[in-house]
C-alpha cells in the first residue's frame, strides 16, 4: 500500500488559477481537486504500465512520523478500481 500526502495543495492551484482566484477558493476545494487531478493521473499512468489496482482519496487520515492517524469521523472521498 502506498499513501501520499499532499502539502502544497493551495500553492498549486494558485499558480494554476492565478494569486487572486487561488485566493478566493477554499483550501479544502484546493485539497479535493489536486487529489481528483492526481487520482486520474495516477490510474492512466499505471494503466498504462499493465498494473491493476485501487486507488482512493481518504478524508480524515494524516501521515504523520509517529504513524498514519485516522479521525473518528474519516471517510473515503473517492474509489476507483482500475
């Protein structure tokens, strides 16, 4: 199992949108969409490798040094099978 954290989600989409849009939109909104981009990415590279698998974008779950933390009120945004 592999899991990612994303760190820089608002920066990305700032440089995306430009200073004032990044700024106006939420950064829970930045977090759900470079996670959606990364997701897509992620599946069609794979793909495309002959892998097969399961890939989700998890709320409520955060990577820490000390273990993977897991909120009592976590869910799973997005699953996809591919």
């Amino acid at each position: 199992m592999i899991v990612l954290k994303i760190t820089n989600a608002s920066e990305v989409v700032s440089s995306k949108l430009g200073k004032l849009l990044g700024n106006l939109v939420p950064e829970a909104v930045d977090q759900a969409t470079v996670e959606a981009i990364l997701v897509s990415k992620l599946i069609e590279n794979l793909a495309a490798e002959g892998l097969q698998g399961e890939v989700a974008a998890v709320s409520g779950l955060d990577l820490q040094q000390s273990g993977l933390v897991l909120d009592p009120e976590s869910h799973i945004r997005t699953h996809r099978t591919f």
